[in-house]
C-alpha cells in the first residue's frame, strides 16, 4: 500500500484495507467434502465490500477511549469457576489483610502485562490486600534499548555495549529516586525495571521479579549484564518451566492468565459482533482468519500473510491483522510498514492499526474469527493465544515459548513451525469444521481449569504468603 492511501485519524490510526483487484475471489479447491457451508452471501455485503475498498478512517466508536466500564467484583466470578473457589481466595487473603503490594511495569496499556495487571490490581484490592501499580518512565533511547534488550533475551544476536548499559542504568536510577516503596511486597515485572532491586535495602519489603519473556536461551551478554539484579531478588518467577534459569534465588512457575469478564474476553451480544464487523469492513459470509497482535517481528505478522497466501490458493478465505502499539515498543511502526508490503494489493487482506483502548473490538472481532493464528517465533506466553482459546476459537499457534503450555497439539488447537504448516493448517481446519469445533471446544476447557485470573489471583496469595512464613521462620530461628 502506498503512503498516499493512508488515512491517519486523529488518533494516529487508520483501517488498512487493500484496493480491490478486479474483484473476482479465487475458485479455492477444498481439500475434503467437509467443507463449511457460509451462508450465501447477504444484500450488505455489497456494500461491506465497497466500504472495505475505500481505506477509510477507523470508525468514530473507536477515536477517543470509551468510559471504563464498572470492573467486576470477587462475586462475579462464581459463575464462571464456582463459588468454591472464591471462598478460598477469600480464605487466602485472610491472613494478609491490611498488607499492601505495589506492582511495577514499563507501560500502562498495550501488551500482555498490562492487560493482566489492569484486573489483577483491583481484585488483590477487593480482597483487602491493597496493590498499587507504578509504570517506569524513559525516553525513547531507553526503550529502544529495552526492546533490543527483550529481543536478545528472546535469543536474537545482539552487541551490548557500554552506552546501552549506562542508559538502562540511568534511567533505572531516576525512576527509583521518584519512586517510593513503602509496600509489603513489591513486584517487578520484565527487565526493563529491574534495576530498581537497588532500593532493596532501604525497605522490609520482599522483592520479587516477575519475568515474562522467554528465557530458555538469552543472549548471554544481556543476561549477564541483568543476572547480578535479579540475583538480589527474594523470588523470580517464570511462566513456563522451561524458561527457568540457574539462579541462587527460589523461582516459581505461575501462568499467565486472562479475566473473562473484562472487555476482551467477556460474551458480546451477537448484533455487537456484527456491527462492528461491517464498521471494520470484515466479511462475516466468508472465513476469516484472524492475528491479533503487536506489530512485532516476533509475532511473525508477515508470515502469517505469507501462509494465508498459500492457504488462500485452495480455499476461499480473508485475514485480519488486528494490532496496535506499546508505549515501550519502538519497532511497530517499521513492522506494519513491512505487513503492508507484505499484503500488497489483496482485497481481503485487512490490517487494523487499532488504538489501545479497543478491547472489546478486538473481542468482537475474535469472536467473529473461523480460525485464530498466532504464528510468534519467540513468545513469553500469548496472551492471544489464551484469549482464542477461552472464545472456543480453532488456533493454529508457533510452537514457542509458553504457547505449548496452552496448545496441546490436536487437542486444544494446532502448533506450527514454519509459514508452510500454518498455511497447511489453515486450508486443514477451514475444511474440517468438525475437528475445528472440537479442538476449539477443548481448548475452552483447558483456559477454564488454567488460566483465568481467579487462578492467578490464587497464585499471588498464596506466594506471599510463603514469603510471609519464610521471613517469620527466619525471625525465630535468628
Ligand atoms: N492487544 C491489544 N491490542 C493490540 C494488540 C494486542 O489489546 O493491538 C492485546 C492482546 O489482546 C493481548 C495482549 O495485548 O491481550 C498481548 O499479549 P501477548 O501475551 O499475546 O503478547 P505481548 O504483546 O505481551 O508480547
């Protein structure tokens, strides 16, 4: 697509579809009688189709943020994973009440981290455990090297030099000279604010060290530089058991999770889906497989076009890229630049730069997906991957980093290591509808039992509870 045919709201964003060709859909050769019937196509889609063709701006619903809506109370999630286990989170957080967390990140919206502290903050504070959030601030110099920093840990080659070090160390001091830390437990997510352990000594607090991202094979200059911060941790935890380290600290394996009554993840009504389908352009007569993701390298976007190409040589089919940006994410703009490239002028090709409050469309849009892929070639979690899987969504997956945890493969959806086996993937699953629906319907299952935040919720109870004993026994025994 060329510059010219962008349209930049006022908020910075734009719907990208693709001008149409001539027009005709490829004959697509199905690959079993199984094929899903899609009902015929309907009076709007005529006009879905002209509107898809006109690169228009994003819709005014989705300009300015939407009110945040009431957040859900400890009571609203009985009916999702029974009463029995809100009890014991309130049994839980007995023994902790009147203490207090603070949780400390890189960026308020835009990522998985962000996503999952938004609803466990107010929870550990309904159950009379009071969290605070604090988000680090730095110039782009910073997070460019952060970024470059994840990327190395995530195994990418990359040379550390001692300007990189002395600007991470920087602004690592400035935000622990303006931060306070007069909390019980404190919680330090990723490496981006790792060096504010510095001001371990000035408090009682424990410190902990959330990693989020892919240890398995860091790049070891990054890793060495960092080790000597985390080493001062009372705890790391990992979200995978293979991305554990050599450590002299205890860590503890907790899975991320999702909260299912959140904008994301909650049931929309159907006229909701629909609707903001046709304000998207997105042709619900036809399958559609879907990408929700930063605009990422990692995340493989451009693969994904790639595999949707050849997919798209057998059977009938449109793809959505839905992503955004974070704030600590420099690279996004180059990448969507490189997917649009990638896409080049196919119609059915569309790629939503979508502003960070647009929860629900991504839900509805999700929700409206035949298939969900998320194709990463690193991956802390996929967050993504947990929000298909909780819409009963087939999801073909990269088989990477904590992602296996979530996909069992041909059970709760497809892993895949190559833009090939996506493309195979797709066309399979768009033509077997009926293993689709089972390994969708699984992969419910398995987010319910694992991954919801009440599950999480649970996790950091019982966690500093472990580290209240720890310090107690150490009392008596001093
Ligand atoms: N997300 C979003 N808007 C976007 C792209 C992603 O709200 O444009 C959300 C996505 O739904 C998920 C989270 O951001 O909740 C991404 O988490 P994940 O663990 O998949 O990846 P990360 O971005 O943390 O690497």
């Amino acid at each position: 697509m060329s510059s010219e045919d962008r349209r930049t709201t006022s908020a910075g964003s734009t719907i990208e579809t693709q001008a149409p060709t001539n027009g005709s859909q490829k004959a697509g050769a199905p690959v079993s009688s199984e094929a899903p019937a899609h009902p015929a196509r309907r009076a709007t889609d005529r006009r879905v189709a002209d509107r898809r063709s006109m690169n228009r701006p994003l819709p005014a619903s989705v300009l300015t943020p939407p009110a945040p809506p009431p957040a859900p109370h400890m009571d609203d999630y009985a009916a999702i994973v029974g009463q029995v286990q809100i009890d014991t989170l309130r049994f839980l957080a007995k023994e902790l009440r009147g203490k207090t967390i603070k949780m400390v990140n890189s960026t308020a919206v835009g990522g998985g981290v962000a996503e999952m502290l938004n609803r466990l903050v107010p929870l550990l504070s309904e159950l009379e455990v009071a969290t605070h959030w604090d988000v680090i601030t730095g110039g782009n110099d910073f997070f460019e090297i952060t970024k470059a920093f994840h990327n190395a840990l995530h195994g990418t080659p990359y040379e550390l030099t001692k300007s990189a070090k002395d600007i991470f160390l920087t602004y690592n001091e400035q935000n622990r000279a303006r931060m306070r830390f007069d909390e019980d437990l404190i919680v330090i997510h990723d490496p981006q604010p790792a060096g504010l352990i510095c001001s371990k000594a000035t408090t009682p607090a424990h410190w902990v060290w959330r990693c989020h991202i892919d240890l398995s094979n860091p790049n070891p200059g990054v890793w060495e530089f960092l080790r000597p911060f985390v080493e001062q941790y009372d705890a790391a935890i990992f979200s995978s058991q293979s991305f554990a380290r050599q450590l002299p600290i205890p860590q503890y394996l907790f899975y991320p999770c999702i909260d299912p009554l959140s904008e994301k993840n909650k049931e929309l009504p159907e006229s909701l889906v629909q609707q903001i389908c046709d304000d998207f352009g997105i042709d619900r007569t036809r399958p559609i497989v879907t990408q929700v993701s930063r605009f990422d390298r990692l995340k493989d976007p451009v693969g994904v076009v790639h595999a949707y190409k050849l997919a798209k040589k057998y059977v009938d089919c449109q793809l959505v890229l839905a992503g955004g940006g974070a704030s600590d994410d420099p690279e996004g703009a180059a990448v969507l630049q490189e997917v649009k490239e990638a896409a080049g002028n196919d119609p059915d090709i569309i790629i939503l730069d979508l502003p960070p409050w647009c929860a629900v469309q991504i839900n509805a849009i999700q929700r409206a997906s035949t298939i969900i892929v998320q194709k990463s070639l690193k991956e802390g979690f996929g967050l993504t991957v947990t929000e298909a899987l909780w819409k009963g969504k087939p999801t073909i997956a990269g088989s990477v980093g904590g992602i296996p945890n979530q996909i069992i493969h041909k059970l709760t959806g497809v892993l895949v290591h190559s833009v090939e086996g996506c493309a195979f993937q797709i066309r399979y699953l768009l033509t077997h509808p009926e293993f689709a629906r089972s390994i969708g319907s699984s992969g419910h299952e398995h987010v319910k039992e694992n991954f919801l935040m009440t599950t999480n919720v649970k996790r950091w109870l019982l966690l500093f509870r472990i580290l209240e004993q720890a310090r107690a026994l150490r009392g008596k025994a001093a």
